[in-house]
C-alpha cells in the first residue's frame, strides 16, 4: 500500500520548535520528557483557520521537574503577550475505558462515491483507503488515520442512490420466507468494505437498518407501503429477527468475517419524513431485540453484539428503558446530533458494565470557511465529550462524500442532509471519463484551486527538526480532468484521536483512559474553558506507559479572529512541565 503514496507530492521538512524559552532539557536518563508534539495550529492568515492537510510533529523535549501545576488559571494582563497560565492535572493511577479506535460510515453514497473514484483513478482511490485504512506505519507517518471500525446501513439510509432493502417486492406483497433476499444490492459497499479489510484485517464492523423492508410495514392510511414513514407490522416482529440476522450471516461469508456489533434500528426515536426509518418504543425494541439475539444465537452468532439506542444524546430515558425491558443489548450506541454528551453517565450509572460507543456523528458545513469551527466541534464531541463520558470508539458519520464546491454532498436520497461533512471529500473535476461500472454519474464543475502556501505557523523555529506532513498534491491537481480530494476537520479529529489511542505495534495493547482535570473547569461551563483535555496511557514493557494528552487550546475568544497562546503547567506524579501552545488542536506524548 505505501507504496501508492509515490505520487504525493509536498512532503516538506520543515524545521520546527516549540518556544525555546520553556524548554528544560532532560538531565537523565531517568527523566520524564515530553517528547512529541502533534500541532494542528489555528492561522487566522489560513483560509478557514486551519490546514487540515498539515499535521506539525515537534520533538521539544520539555522534562518535567519537581512541583505542582496552578490551580487556578492565571489570566494575561498583557493582552496574550505573557500567555494565560492554564493548570492540567494527570490522575496517572485512574484507569478508565480501554480505547478500541476511530471510524467512520460506509454508506452507498460513500461506496458509490469511492468505487466510482476507483473506477475513474484507482492511484486516488488506493490513496484514499490508504490515508484512512492502512496499518502501515509509513502511511501513517504520511497522515494515515489507521481506522479500526466502519459503520454501515443495512439497506438504503439518507446517504443511499435508491430506496432499497435486502428483500424487495415491488406490490408490497410479502416475503415472509426471505426467498428475496439479496445483499448484492449494495455491491459498491462490500467492495469498500474488502479493501479496507485489505489494508486493516481487525476492523470492527458495526451494522443498522434505517428500516424494514417496506413490505414488513403498515403506512399510513391511503399510501402505498415504503422504507419511509409507517411502523413495522407486530406480526412481523420474528421475520424482521430472521431478516437481521440472515444479513449477519449473509455478511459474514461475504466479508470472511464476523459483524462486531448490531442494531436493531437506526435512530429509533425518530421518523424522518424524507428518508428510511422506523419509529420504536424501548418495550418494542425489547421483544425485537430479544427475537435477534435468539435467532443469532441459532446461526451460530452469539459473538455478534447487541448495541442499544444508536441515538441522540438527549434521548436517554430512552436506552434505560429498553434495557430495563431486555437482557439482550451488550452495548450502548451514541449519536451527536442532539444534548449533551454527559446523558451518556446517565445510561452508564444504570449500566455500568456495557461498552459505551460513538457510533455516529458529523458536522453540517460551509466547508471552505468553517474548518476550525468544526474542528473545535467535533474535538469536543469525538475527543472529549463522548470520550470523557465512557466511549471506547469515536465513529464519524461518511467515510468520504463527493463534493463540488457549493459543499452540496452527492448522491443522496433527494431533500437530506446536502452538506454533512465527512473526513475526506472528493471532488471531480469533470472532465474524466464516466464511471466504467455504470455507478451513479458524479461530475461536477469545479474552480480549479490555486497551489496553497503552507500557513505561517507560529512555532516555527530553527532547531529541532519536525516532519509535518501534507496532503495538498491533489489539490493541486485540477487542472488535468482528474478528480482530486481535500481532507476536512473530521479528519484532523480522526489523526489526534489515532496518535493518542492506537497501539503503535503488534505487541503494544490498547491505551486506556486515564484521568484529568484543568484549572478551567470551575464554574461548570465547559463552552467558556479555554482548554479541554482527554488523557490517556498505553502500557509499555518494563512497567511504563506512554501518555498521551490531547489539548484543544481554544483562547480565540469565541472566533473573534483574536487569537493568545496558553502556558500549561502539566502536573504528573508529583512533577510539573510547561508548555505554552498557540490556539488549535494538540496531542503531546511522554513516557514515564
Ligand atoms: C505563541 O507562542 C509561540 C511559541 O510557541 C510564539 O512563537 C508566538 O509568537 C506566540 N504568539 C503570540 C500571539 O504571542
Ligand atoms: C480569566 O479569563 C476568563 C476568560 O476570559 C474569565 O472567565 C475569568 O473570569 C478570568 N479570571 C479572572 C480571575 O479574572
Ligand atoms: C420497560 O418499558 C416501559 C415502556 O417503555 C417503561 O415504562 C418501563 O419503565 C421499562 N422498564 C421496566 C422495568 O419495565
Ligand atoms: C512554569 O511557569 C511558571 C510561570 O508561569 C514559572 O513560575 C515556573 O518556574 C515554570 N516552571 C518551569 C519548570 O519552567
């Protein structure tokens, strides 16, 4: 796979360091040291705040020295000159969920959009799977995000070209027998599903329907029935078990291997009015549930998981209920769209032995101008939030959308969501040739892009010597009829997510979350703390960890364009480091 890299272009060696000021250089061996910096820095000189295509990597060397951190922030009297002093205290002995890492969704409008981008230009394609799927250590380095978990419908979702399920009839009549039932419809989802099994074989596949089959449904009175709007009929309860767990096995065989986690209903709070759903109450997806995990058991699928909810945080009485109803469910599911990520105690305080899981979330995006608004929500959604309240997995909604340069999303089901962001979107430039395979025609008129400069970036010194990393040959490449692709703030999340969470080779196990408090998190107002802050810590032989803190340092006085750096003064085991970092989103490594 590395080797499909060959053709991108603007690897720069950039020689970069941290303000030498607050450097203390180790002393001995013995010595703790802060020792990698991953810097996505905020430029209001940057288009939209922050290139999501340069991840900076510092080695600064900071050691830690005998003390305490503050622990009472200490403003700036200087307008950001001497930075604010910001205290962030490591609980090293608090050992918290073990991290089993980042996703995202394979739709069909993602698998149309890849597998038609494989069709016109598999060098792209393979650069894409690879920036979001290998294992390989020189992707990664280059800026792969190494993903071990994928998302997919079951059938036709927002994201989808067509209606569709796995058992159609086209008069509504029944199919009770499933003798219909055919999985290849979503021929472009398992083809993307196998090369990223290709370039991760550990994938943990999670899968939901939006809906039954129409047939399975009751309409509303006078319609004909459909995947959108209507419930599911009770005297098809057992044969929608039976439909789920046939695309379990169905999958199985196709894949070579064992779905993770299943839901039973995407979202089952809500009934769109313009795309698949199905509306269920907690008792209903307690029989539904419990007929699933029967009939799984039967085929030989007990390891397939039962995941809870797959819904909206505001919903939480919700997944109570249900699992108050049923012993079926072995984890709960989250979505972002709605309250707080703290409901997310709530359910746990009640259940505390299931797994806790992001399993969907995105932002709704003007793109081009957002990039650091979005980063700094979804950093604290899929970094902090989600995280601090108990999930394992942060799975971001469409792995890749194609894109023209409105930010509208295509192909989607008509009237959904037109600009939902996705870690990397593709854009054609139109003038390629169509689709070999007969996919869904994606081309778009595009103003071709004008070559970037790489942003001023404050910490820029002579020194020690950084690889940051870009993305931007294919961005410079729309000239020449061939699609290219940018990379998004989902992305940027997705990369500080993997340096802080993934082991780093076959023998290291899975980082845990350990625990951490700041200076800034007095007064209960998370939005007004200039700092927020996950840790975590991967066990090494001989006894050590490697602690990783990810920093989203957000003093840019609520997107004023007026940006200060912060000092934080880091307390671990009795020791103390300082390190002033500019606005944007960091993960610093050391170990002890
Ligand atoms: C922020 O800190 C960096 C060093 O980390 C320094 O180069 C830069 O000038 C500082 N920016 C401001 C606005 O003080
Ligand atoms: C420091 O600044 C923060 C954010 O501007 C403010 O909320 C806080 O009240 C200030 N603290 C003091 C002691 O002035
Ligand atoms: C079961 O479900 C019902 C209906 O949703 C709900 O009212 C109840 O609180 C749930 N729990 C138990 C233990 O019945
Ligand atoms: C950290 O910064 C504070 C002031 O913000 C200073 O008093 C202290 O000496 C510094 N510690 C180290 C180890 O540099």
């Amino acid at each position: 796979m590395a080797s499909s890299f060959k053709g991108l272009r603007g690897l720069l060696a950039l020689a970069v360091a941290l303000a030498s000021t607050h450097y203390t250089l180790a002393q001995s061996s013995n010595s703790v040291v802060i020792d990698t910096i991953y810097s996505t820095i905020y430029s209001h000189k940057t288009p939209g705040g922050i290139d999501p295509g340069l991840l900076v990597k510092t080695s600064p060397k900071i050691a830690f020295v005998p003390g305490n951190a503050v622990t009472e922030s200490v403003n700036s009297t200087d307008g950001g000159t001497t930075p604010t002093v910001v205290g962030v205290n490591i609980a090293s002995n608090r050992n918290l969920q073990t991290m089993t890492g980042g996703g995202c969704g394979v739709t069909d409008s993602a698998a149309i959009a890849l597998q038609d981008l494989k069709a016109r230009d598999a060098e792209i394609y393979d650069e894409i799977m690879d920036l979001l799927f290998s294992q390989d250590d020189a992707v990664i380095e280059k800026g792969g995000v190494a993903l071990s978990n994928i998302r997919s419908p079951l059938g036709a979702s927002d994201f989808a070209g067509v209606l569709y399920s796995y058992s159609d009839t086209t008069d509504c009549s029944p199919d009770t027998d499933l003798k219909l039932f055919d999985i290849d419809k979503a021929v472009k989802m398992w083809a993307t599903h196998k090369d990223a099994l290709a370039r991760n074989p550990n994938i943990d596949h999670f899968f939901a329907p939006w809906s039954p089959p129409a047939w399975m449904k009751k309409p509303k009175d006078g319609e004909r029935c459909s995947m959108i709007g209507g419930s599911l009929k009770p005297e098809y309860y057992g044969v929608f078990a039976q439909y789920l767990t046939k695309s379990m096995v169905a999958i199985k065989e196709k894949l070579g291997k064992t779905p993770y986690a299943l839901s039973i209903q995407n979202e089952p709070q809500y009934l769109p009015p313009n795309y698949p759903g199905n509306k269920l109450t907690p008792a209903q997806a307690a029989e539904i549930g419990d007929l699933t995990r029967a009939a799984l058991d039967k085929a030989g699928l007990d390891s397939v998981g039962l995941t809870a909810f797959d819904h909206n945080w505001d919903g939480y009485q919700w997944p109570i209920d249900l699992l108050d109803n049923s012993t079926s469910y072995n984890s709960i599911s989250w979505h972002c769209y709605g309250g707080q990520p703290s409901s997310q105690l709530l359910v746990s305080n009640a259940y505390p032995d299931l797994p806790v899981f992001m399993t969907e979330c995105t932002v709704i995006t003007q793109y081009n101008s957002e990039l650091w608004k979005n980063l700094r929500t979804q950093a604290i959604r899929m970094l902090i939030g989600t995280i601090q309240y108990g999930s394992s997995k942060s799975i971001f909604w469409n792995c890749a959308l194609v894109t023209d340069d409105d930010g509208f999303t295509t192909p989607t089901l008509p009237n959904v969501c037109t600009n939902c962001n996705a870690p990397i979107v593709i854009y054609n430039s139109g003038a390629g040739p169509a689709p070999a395979n007969g996919g869904q025609q994606l081309s778009h008129t595009s103003t071709p892009s004008t070559k970037r400069a790489i942003p001023e970036n404050p910490h820029q010194r002579d020194g020690t010597v950084a690889r940051p990393f870009s993305s931007v040959s294919r961005r410079q490449n729309n000239n020449d009829g061939k699609p290219y692709y940018k990379l998004t703030s989902d992305y940027v999340t997705l990369m500080h997510f993997d340096r802080a969470t993934r082991p780093r080779s076959g023998s290291e196990k899975n980082a845990i979350r350990t625990g951490v408090t700041t200076s800034e998190q007095k007064n209960n107002n998370e939005d007004g703390e200039r700092v927020r802050v996950s840790a975590f810590k991967t066990p090494l032989a001989g006894n050590k960890h490697r602690y990783s803190l990810i920093v989203l340092q957000k003093n840019d006085h609520e997107l004023t364009g007026k940006y200060e750096n912060v000092t934080l003064q880091i307390g671990f085991e009795n020791m103390v480091a300082n390190v002033t970092l500019p606005c944007g989103l960091h993960t610093l490594t050391w170990v002890a």
